[in-house]
C-alpha cells in the first residue's frame, strides 16, 4: 500500500529563527538562500499553501556584494503615481541610501506574489549593521 503524503498544518508547525551574515556575500545567491528559509523548503513537511517557513535575520546588509558592473547598471525604479514620477537608482545609490531595501527587493522577488507570500516576507529582519535586538530568540546560523 501506498505511503500517504503529509501536509503541514498551521498548527503542527514550529517557526526556528536563523541569522546570516551577509558581510562579503554575493547578493543573488544570498537571495536564494534566504528565500528557501522563509518559504520553508529547507523543512522535511514544506507544504506549498502553508506558511512551514521560519524567521531570517540578516546583519551587515551594507557589505553585501556584487558580481560585473552591476554597481552602475543595475537599476532601481519606483513611481510617484503622477505623470512623470518615475524615479530611479542605481545599485550603489540604493545601498548608500538604504541597504536593506537591496536585499528585501531581490528576495520579494522569490516568493509568492500573494497573501502567503506576504506573510513570508515579514518574517525576514534586515539590518544595515551588525547589531540586531533578536538576541532573545537565539537565532541559529542559517545551514
């Protein structure tokens, strides 16, 4: 006979908190690694319609790294709403402005683009610095 396939429940599931360190990290592979812990892939009973994923605090998001020219090309866009108010910024402009932003865009773009989605995105802490106040939840370095 057949072994059935389990699904999570919202109940059964325990959300660990990790912590990554993204001092001299290349950015898109980063991202991946981040988002896989939010959506909880990295878990034996991952469920695609459940939140199975855990909470990711991320320090020194400031030194985060980049491959080729991408410091100077790689574009980043938001609009006002109005006609003409389209702004852009290049990758070393937003990470003099806010270097958190960089790596909240590049993982958002890896998880769903719904509710659950999210629900996963705000489990994700980022930190320009080194210091974080999730010292009370005993993070654990990401595997």
């Amino acid at each position: 006979m057949p072994q059935k396939t389990l699904s999570a429940k919202p109940a059964d599931i325990q959300h660990g908190w990790f912590i990554i360190d993204a001092d001299g990290e290349v950015l898109g592979r980063l991202s991946t690694r981040i988002a896989d812990a939010l959506r909880g892939k990295l878990k034996t009973n991952f469920t695609p319609h459940v939140d199975t994923g855990d909470f990711v605090v991320v320090i020194n998001c400031e030194r985060v790294r980049v491959t080729g020219n991408k410091l100077k090309q790689k574009m980043y866009y938001s609009h006002s709403g109005y006609p003409g108010g389209l702004r852009e910024r290049t990758l070393s402009e937003q990470l003099d402005r806010d270097p958190t932003e960089v790596i909240r865009h590049a993982v958002k773009g890896m998880i769903p683009k719904n509710k659950l989605g999210a629900a996963q995105l705000r489990k994700l802490k980022l930190y320009a610095g080194a210091d974080h106040p999730h010292a009370a939840q005993q993070p654990l370095p990401l595997p």
